[in-house]
C-alpha cells in the first residue's frame, strides 16, 4: 500500500523559513510527478509546486522567488524549502505523488502537515 508521511510543519515568524519533507513508502515504481499542495478553511487546496521525475518545477506565482522544490536521492522523495514566508502562507501543506502507467495515472495524498506564519 503506497503511503506519502509529511514532516517539517510548524510555527515560524514572518520572514522566517521552514523545509517539509515528504517520503513515500509502498511504491515499486518512481513517482513521475511529486509536488506539494496547500489548503486554507474554506478554500479549495491550491498548487504550491511540482516537479518531475527528470527535474521540471512549476510553482504558483505567489511563491516564485521565495520556496524551492527538490526531489531527494532516494526514490520518492520531496522537499519544499520555503523561505521568507508570508502570514498568508499559513495552511495545511499536502504531499502529492503521481504514478503513471500505460492504462493511466494514480494519485497519492499525505495526510497534511500545518504551517502557521504568525509573529
């Protein structure tokens, strides 16, 4: 059974930063996509970044400049160095893996890891 485990939430200062880490265990392949999402009450989850197996990033234009997405050395992990953070980057992050095979892709959740900004 494929399970995605979040680490690395917390409470930080505005301007401060932060780096979560998500591992995925049960999987026999590589996920082709991994990224990180984030949700607020009330609000649909939103795209944070992504990034592919052979190394493309995309990331929300709310935080180009400031977080960092990496994939580890290890099969099938993902990093988010997030620095200079806002309040409003405050939320519940979600891990995210894609598998794709020939008759199509599947989606794997973590269960989430808060980040709260606040002075």
């Amino acid at each position: 059974q494929v399970q995605l485990v979040e680490s690395g939430g917390g409470l930080v200062q505005p301007g401060g930063s932060l780096s979560l880490s998500c591992v995925v265990s049960g999987a026999a392949i590589s996920a082709d996509v991994m990224g990180w999402y984030r949700q607020v009450p009330g609000k649909q989850r939103e795209l944070v970044a992504v990034i592919t197996s052979a190394g493309d990033t995309t990331y929300a234009d709310s935080v180009k400049g400031r977080f960092t997405i990496s994939r580890g050395s290890a099969k099938n992990t993902v990093y988010l160095q997030m620095n200079t953070l806002k309040a409003e980057d405050t939320a519940v992050f979600y891990c995210n893996a894609e598998f794709s095979t020939r008759i199509g892709s599947t989606y794997y959740w973590g269960q989430g890891t808060q980040v709260t900004v606040s002075s």
